[in-house]
C-alpha cells in the first residue's frame, strides 16, 4: 500500500501535502491597495510584496536560496 491509499483510509481531514509534512506556500492578497499587491509565504520564508503572482513567487524563491 502506498502512502496516497493510506491517507485516503485515514481520513485525517487534511490535504495530502499536510499528511506527508510538507509545507506548501500560499499567496497572500492586498486587494485595496492600487495596484493590488501579492506575495508568497511558508514557515520557512516570505518573499517580498509586489504587483504580480510572478514577480511574488520570484521573490519567493530568492528567499529561499
């Protein structure tokens, strides 16, 4: 049995990412401001806020190195 099949049997109510200890980035989202602005974020690093998902995720990475 592989672990996706024994995390479909648990049912822990999590994602599979979170099952397997993985800490998986999200974006955050500063709608009100002109232009809007995004960034990424995990427990290991945040990157910088910027006008685009791509330029937040740049950073993101820069971070990380």
């Amino acid at each position: 049995m592989n672990n996706y099949q024994r995390y479909l049997q648990a049912d822990f109510g999590c994602t599979f990412a979170e099952y397997l200890g993985i800490d998986v980035p999200r974006y955050e989202h500063r709608a009100w401001e002109r232009p809007p602005m995004w960034r990424m974020a995990s427990d290991r690093a945040t990157g910088r806020w910027g006008p685009t998902k791509k330029e937040a995720k740049a950073s993101y990475k820069a971070k990380l190195k």
